[in-house]
C-alpha cells in the first residue's frame, strides 16, 4: 500500500537505502518517506544499526603442539554515516570477518604455549579486535567488542591438566598432614616430659617432707625423754607405723597387701634398712 502511494517507512535503529534507477541516491533516517516510483525512485533494501553479535569457533596449534578450539565472540554494527559503504561492499559480513578472527588467532596462538595461552587470552581477544577494526572500518562496520570467551583444548590433554592439578593437590594435602602430624608428636613429647618433670617435684618434696616430719618427730621427742637416742626414737616410730599399716590391712575386707615378714623381730630389720636409705638420702641432698 505504502509502496503503491510512493511512502515507505523505515523502522528506529534501521536505515534504508535509496536508489534512483539503479544508481545509490541516498540514506533514508527512520521515518515516513515519499518515494515516487515514476520517476524511478526505489527501496533497495534496509540496514539494521543495531549490535549483532557472531560466535567464531577456531581450531588452531599452541607452541607446544597441543590442539585448542578456541571460541571468539565479536559485536560488531554498521556506522549510519557510512551505511552505503555496508550495504554495497560486503555481500557476506560474517565470512568477512570469521576470515579475518581465523586469520589473526592462527597467527597468534602457535607463537604461546598452553599455560600462556589460558593466561593471555585478553592480548589475543585485543589482537583481534586492532585487526578487525582496521579492515571491517573501510566497509562501514564498527567492532564494538572482541571476548575469547572459551579455550577448549583436546579432551585428553584437558583430563591430564586436571590429573596434574590433582596430584600437585594431593602432595599438598599430604605435606600438610605430615606437618600436622609432627607438630601433635612434639606436643605430646613436650606433655610427657613436663609430666615427668612435674611428676619427679612431686616424689622428691613428699620425701624431703617425710624426712623433715621424721627429724621433727625424733627432736621432740629427745627433748622430752632424756636418755633416749635417735636410734630408740626411730625404732618405736617404725613399730607404730608397723602396727597402724598392720591395722589398716585387717579393717579392710578388698586390700591387696604385698606379704613381707611380719614378726615383731622383724621390724628391726625393716627399720634398719629405712634408716639406712634415709641417711643415703639425706647425704646426697647435702
């Protein structure tokens, strides 16, 4: 209807290109426009100005000849003011620029190794675009931006990567365990020995305590009983503690007692032998 009244119309973000007899006349804005057929005025088509976007895929050999796909994604729009340029240059934009992306990538990645490729990925995306812009300008498209948004090498290699990764992680875990592990038996070795150390203050403060409590005992009791010795004093401190122990054995029904001669007679003994340690301990503390 539009085209029988000579008016077109051309959508926002679109331009239209407008041809007198075959031959570019101009670029029509969006708007309502009166095209009179008669005298040879036509639509030769439309243009979007919009970003389009296209995903390139790319096979291509690191420098230490392992196989990547990598993926490139390219927004790209035609420039209004250069629309005649885009429309009537290009017959295929997209293998237009897939060409120049291969181009660039091939010639970028073999000089990287694996690691430096994953690492660099933004230099490559970089290259690409200073090269795209440089010779898709001159057909009136604008990159707006170039993402290397995948690196996918052969699944092989991509399940050795993770074989090493998890085997560096692995060695980790297992250093850590043995330091772990270290650190609890030093520790413990420290507990042990402050135990014993501690254990040993204990034994040799009750023995000074016995001795001193002994030394005490006999003092007095010289004092008080003239012509006794301290000799008399330990014998009949050993036969009362003979007897209390004795005492102590029979009052109670689940004792285990250790059986050592026990006749009066043979507390002499027993006392001579205490005595003898006593005064063996009581030199060494001196």
């Amino acid at each position: 209807m539009g085209q029988a009244l000579c008016c077109v119309q051309v959508d926002q973000s679109t331009v239209a290109v407008k041809e007198q007899f075959g031959r570019f006349s101009d670029v029509l804005e969006p708007g309502c426009h009166f095209l009179p057929w008669c005298f040879g005025y036509k639509l030769a088509g439309k243009l979007s100005l919009r970003v389009q976007q296209l995903d390139v895929r790319c096979e291509t050999k690191t420098k230490d000849n392992v196989f990547v796909t990598v993926i490139a994604s390219i927004q790209y729009r035609a420039v209004a003011e250069n629309a005649a340029d885009a429309f009537y240059k290009l017959t295929n934009t997209k293998a237009q620029i897939q060409a120049y992306v291969f181009d660039v990538i091939r010639a970028t990645v073999p000089k990287l190794e694996l690691d430096a490729t994953f690492e660099q990925k933004n230099d490559i995306a970089r290259a690409v675009e200073e090269e795209l812009e440089k010779a898709m300008s001159a057909y009136g498209f604008e990159i707006v931006q170039t993402l290397i948004v995948d690196i996918e090498p052969d699944i092989r290699v991509k399940r050795a990567m993770n074989e090493i990764n998890a085997a560096a992680r692995l060695r980790v875990a297992a250093n850590e365990k043995a330091e772990a592990e270290k650190i609890v038996q030093i520790k413990r070795a420290e507990g042990e020995a402050e135990s014993k150390y501690l254990s040993g203050v204990g034994i040799a403060r009750q023995r000074q305590a016995i001795v001193d409590g002994l030394r005490d005992s006999v003092i007095a009791f010289s004092e008080n009983v003239p012509g006794t010795s301290a000799k008399d004093v330990m014998d009949m401190v050993m036969v009362t503690q003979y007897f209390d122990t004795m005492k102590e054995i029979g009052a109670s029904s689940k004792s285990c007692a250790v059986f050592v001669p026990h006749g009066p007679g043979a507390v002499k003994d027993i006392a001579s032998q205490i005595r003898d340690g006593l005064l063996q301990a009581a030199t060494t503390h001196e």
